[in-house]
C-alpha cells in the first residue's frame, strides 16, 4: 500500500490503524436480531448457487455480495466472518483514500455514517471499499493505464447500483480515449446486470414516500451536523480537483431520482456512506493562502471530535454490553433446559424431534438505526458455526418464520416482531422455549398471551419465558 506524491508514504497505514481501532468495537455492538435477519437478505442467492442458477438481482443490490454470502453460508456460516468483513472493508475504504491524503482518510476513518455502517450484513462497506479503489485509480487512469479502473469499477457496479453508478462517473473524468475505453469495458462486464436493473426499476414502487423533515430530523440525530464544518474546504478543494464534482454531485442526484422513482428507500442513509468518499477527497485537497488554511483548520477539528465522539460512543456501548451480560437472561434458562438435539428422518414436518427456542428481541426504533445494542443474543456466540435449518415448510428467507439456525444441536428462531408464524415453530418442535427479551407486562407480552392462550413466566434478572410442549404424536 504506497501513497502518492505529496502523501506521506505511512498515511495509509495510518489512518487503517484509526480505522480499525474505530471499527472493530462496532462488531460486538452489531450482534442483534438485525445482523441475524439481514443475513437472510441474499437467500434467494444461496437457492440459485446449490440449484447450479444464475443469481437474482435484488433491487440496488447486485449478486456480489450476495455471492460471497452464499459461499460463506454453505461453506461457514459464522455470524463473526460477515460482521468482521464489513468492518475490514470499511476500513480499507478509509486507507484507499487515504492514499491521496491523510485528512481526506482521516474524514473517512472517523464519519459517522461510515462507522454506523461499518460492520453491518450487507454490501456497503464492500461498495464503499470497490468505490474508494476506483477515486484512487483515477490518476493512473488519467495517464492511459486504465483497465485496473475499469475492472474496479465493473466489481463496485456488481456490488450495488449507487457504486456503478459512481464509477461509471469518474470514468467519464478521464481524457475522451481513456474514457470510451474504460466505460466500454465496465458496460460489457456489466451487462449481465441490466435485465435485474431494469426489472428492480420497473418494479420500484413499494418505498415509502419521501418527508424532508423526517429525513433531516434523523440525519442531525443519528450523525449530528459537524460534517458541516468540512465542507468550506470541500468547496475550495473543488479548485484544485474539480473531476471529483462528477461523482461528488452525481451520485446525490441519481439517489434522488431512484427515490423518486421509489426505488432507493428515503428514510434510509447507507447511501451516504458512498456520496461521502468523493466529498472526503475534495475536503483533504489542502492549499495555500488564508482562507484555504482555515478551511483546513475546520477540517482537523472536524476530524478530532468525530474520532472523540467515536470512542466515547463505543466505550459506553461496549461498557452496557458487558454491564447487561452479567445479568441472568431467560435465554440462559431457555438454553439450559432445551437439551435435546434436533433430528429429522426425510423431509421436515411435526414429526422431527428435538427440542427449540425462539427469541423475541423487540425493535423499539427503525433498523436502520444503528446505535441500539442487544445484549441477550450474546449468548449465542457469532463465532461458532450456525448453519441455517428448515424444520418446517416454509421460505427460509421470509422473515416471519425467524431464520432458524442450529446452535450447538437445538434449533435457534430470532425475531424483532411478535408475529403469528411463531405458533408454526411451535407447531414443528416437542419443545419450545419461547423467550421474549422485555417484561411480561409489555406490549410483545401482552401480544404473545393473547396469541399462545397464557401469560409468560418474568424470570429473575431479564426477560420472559413460555415453555411450549406439544403432545406427543401416536
């Protein structure tokens, strides 16, 4: 990993250091039920590879990552792997900017949409990592070395959409030969996507609509207003670099087109996480005189109190997470009691055996909000292997049936939602130990009375538990 002329040589490791020591934090705090059902997402994918199919193509998101998921899904399906490779990509998003300068990979390193994103299940991190190779290509591209661009950019455009998109932007960039060359190239790897793209753009009427105020509102909560003081020098650094526009102002109204066309979900800012890296390099461009060094100057403090801000928030994070883990669960109880391993002779049904729990950990806000932390799932731990099981007929990627999972021989359910397919699972199973990670008396409670006929067990220290026995069959 060198850097360029007029970055020091060591920038890159730099800011890889910072951004792991940022990133890596979030994985403990990211092991939840959003991390458990994301990684149904790419099911559709996992059914194509062992039916020998070509992979679907799901709204913005193109099979690659869902690929790579698949392959982790038949080959090691350990929650630890899809958390740990987000955060590296993530990371390696920040070094690769880092190699056209140090502040505009400490921007990366530190933003706070970044790190919201950082070790989620899903293809972000991944594009933002395929996104920031492409800026960094651009150079060498400019002088006629342009086919290592054009291979990126083809593997951010299987990656997601806004990614493509971006590259295909910066392509554009480039001297008129170099340009055709590179676009030609990225079209023709590319084609195989465009029936998906057209079908996702065809069909993209199901997002809700879009309201500013909601949408600012959440913006100013979740990531604050600092970013706003780098953008003086992002301004200037337009001077100095005015190619990166293309996909600085690009990328924002192609996003807003697809929501429009209700494609891209409004209400959602994992897209952020892409519009931000050319924006980042305009920031870290630098200059002379004045002005520039006070824009400058704003671009440090930017820096220093989104990195304070940064490892304050984790520390407390982290330190609810161990505090709470001290505390007895109903898991712990549901975990200790269900004993016997799942078997099943011929296809599922009733008439399998082995014993169940189904985890209730209710969503109090959107799941794109990324600052809650779910401790009692922490005691299934992501780094052993939880190979995903059907004991009933049912589409494993719905998300009403829980996503079970075999966790040490019994089968795990895990939901956010009080729903009626629990009645399902309880159905298939001898036993099932349902655990609701709230009080009796809320309002997942109150639900789960109604629909099970009885009130569940508080258990000393967290939680709520119903032990459901089916009658044996004769």
């Amino acid at each position: 990993m060198s850097a360029p002329p007029g970055s020091p040589r060591w920038a890159p490791w730099l800011v890889l250091a910072l951004a792991l020591a940022l990133r890596l934090p979030r994985i403990p705090a990211r092991w939840g039920a959003t991390a458990w059902l994301y990684a149904a997402y790419p099911w559709e994918t996992v059914q194509a590879l062992r039916a020998g199919q070509l992979p679907p193509f799901t709204g913005l998101h193109p099979p690659l990552w869902p690929l790579l998921h698949a392959w982790s899904e038949q080959w090691a399906p350990i929650p630890l792997l899809w958390l740990s490779a987000s955060a590296l990509c993530s990371a390696a998003a920040a070094a690769l900017v880092a190699r056209h300068g140090l502040a505009a990979g400490l921007l990366v390193a530190t933003s706070p949409v970044a790190l919201a994103y950082a070790a989620e299940v899903n293809d972000y991190p991944l594009a933002a990592a395929l996104f920031a190779l492409v800026l960094v290509l651009r150079p060498a591209a400019a002088t006629g070395r342009w086919w290592p661009l054009a291979l990126a950019g083809a593997l951010a455009g299987w990656t997601h959409a806004l990614a493509g998109l971006g590259a295909g932007l910066v392509a554009l960039t480039l001297p008129w030969r170099w340009s055709v060359r590179t676009l030609a190239t990225m079209g023709a790897l590319a084609l195989p996507l465009l029936p998906g793209a057209l079908d996702a753009v065809g069909t993209g009427t199901v997002q809700p609509p879009f309201k500013a105020a909601l949408v600012a509102g959440d913006l100013s909560d979740r990531f604050g207003l600092l970013w706003l003081l780098a953008l003086p020098a992002a301004l200037l650094g337009a001077r100095r670099s005015p190619w990166l526009l293309l996909p600085g102002l690009g990328l924002p109204l192609a996003l807003g087109l697809l929501v429009a066309l209700g494609v891209a979900a409004p209400h959602q800012f994992p897209y952020l996480v892409l519009i931000g890296l050319p924006w980042a390099l305009l920031a870290g461009q630098g200059g002379e005189g004045r002005l520039a060094r006070l824009a400058s100057a704003l671009v440090g403090c930017t820096i220093l109190l989104h990195g304070g801000v940064a490892l304050l928030g984790q520390a407390r994070a982290l330190a609810s997470l161990a505090r709470q883990l001290q505390a007895p669960h109903a898991l712990d109880l549901a975990l200790a009691e269900a004993v016997t391993p799942w078997a099943c002779d011929g296809p599922p049904s009733p008439a399998c055996s082995g014993d169940a729990v189904y985890l209730l950990l209710p969503r109090r806000v959107d799941d794109d909000d990324k600052r809650t932390v779910q401790p009692a799932l922490w005691r299934v731990r992501p780094w052993r292997r939880l190979p995903a099981v059907v004991p009933y007929a049912f589409d494993w990627g719905d998300h009403r049936h829980g996503q079970p999972r075999l966790h040490q021989g019994r089968v795990l359910y895990v939901e956010d939602h009080v729903r009626p397919q629990v009645t399902e699972a309880a159905a298939a199973h001898r036993r099932l130990w349902l655990v609701l990670d709230a009080p009796a008396d809320s309002g997942e409670g109150r639900a789960l009375a109604d629909l099970l006929g009885r009130p569940g067990e508080a258990v000393a220290g967290q939680g709520t538990l119903w032990r459901l026995e089916r009658a044996p069959q004769r």
